[in-house]
C-alpha cells in the first residue's frame, strides 16, 4: 500500500510540474502574439495593445486559478485553449501558400494549445493534481 502512495505523490507532482511548464509556454504564445502583431507595424496601435495587455492579463488570472484547483477554470481553460487550437488550425490552412517559416508561429501555437487541452482534459497527472487540490481522495488507477 506505502507504494501506491509514493506512486500517487509522484504523479500528483508530475501534473503540477507539467501544469506550471504548460502555464509558461501558454503565457509564451501570448507575449509572442502580442510582439508578432506589433514588430510588423510601423507604429504601435495603443488600442490594440492596450486591448492585447488586458486579454494577457486575463490569461494570468485564468491559469492561476486553474492551477489553484477552481473547476470553472479549468473547464474554461479547456473551452477557450480549444477555440485557440482550431483558430491556429484554420490560419494554417489559410496561408496554404505561405513558407514553412510563415507558419512556424502558427504551429507552435496549435501544438501548444493541443497539449494544454490535452492536460487539463485528459492526463492522468492533471487528475490526480486537481483532486488532491480540492480535497478529494485521489487513487492510482491500474492499467490493463
């Protein structure tokens, strides 16, 4: 039985290490967004930016509290990093005809959407992370 434990310990530490690093590469995407969309124009749109601050800030808050364990945002985690992968999926096959380089941004950013939709959805880490935040009793699941 003290193995289990020791097995469920490692993972709940595993999910809140990958949370952490997949928090970091989201906030990556954004920063590189918000600097992609400016370095490109010859004077800074202070709206825009202004507006681009807000949503990054938001982005903080709602990692955040995902990663304190609040249900609502992880599922909105889910619903909004989902949108973002589809949106990176469809400017893809918008610039059909542009260079691998052109569409570099694109991809890093679908591939790190999927894998944020992924880990809050999916992995076992996350799971056991999430429940042991919130006070639930977290099990090792066998694998047949």
């Amino acid at each position: 039985m003290h193995q289990g434990k020791d097995d469920m310990d490692e993972l709940i530490k595993i999910g809140k290490r990958k949370t952490i690093l997949i928090s970091i590469g989201i906030l990556l995407v954004s920063i590189h967004t918000i600097y992609f969309y400016h370095a490109v124009r010859p004077e800074i749109e202070t709206k825009k930016l202004i507006q681009q601050i807000i949503r990054f800030l938001l982005t903080v808050g709602l990692l955040m509290v995902t990663y304190k364990g609040k249900k609502w945002a992880r599922i909105l985690s889910i619903i909004l990093f989902s949108l973002g992968m589809v949106g990176g999926l469809i400017g893809l096959v918008a610039l059909d005809s542009a260079s691998f380089i052109n569409k570099l941004p694109l991809l890093v950013m679908t591939f790190v959407y999927s894998i944020a939709v992924y880990h809050f959805a999916i992995t076992k880490s996350f799971k056991a992370y999430f429940d042991q935040l919130n006070g639930k009793e977290v099990e090792l699941e066998e694998e047949f």
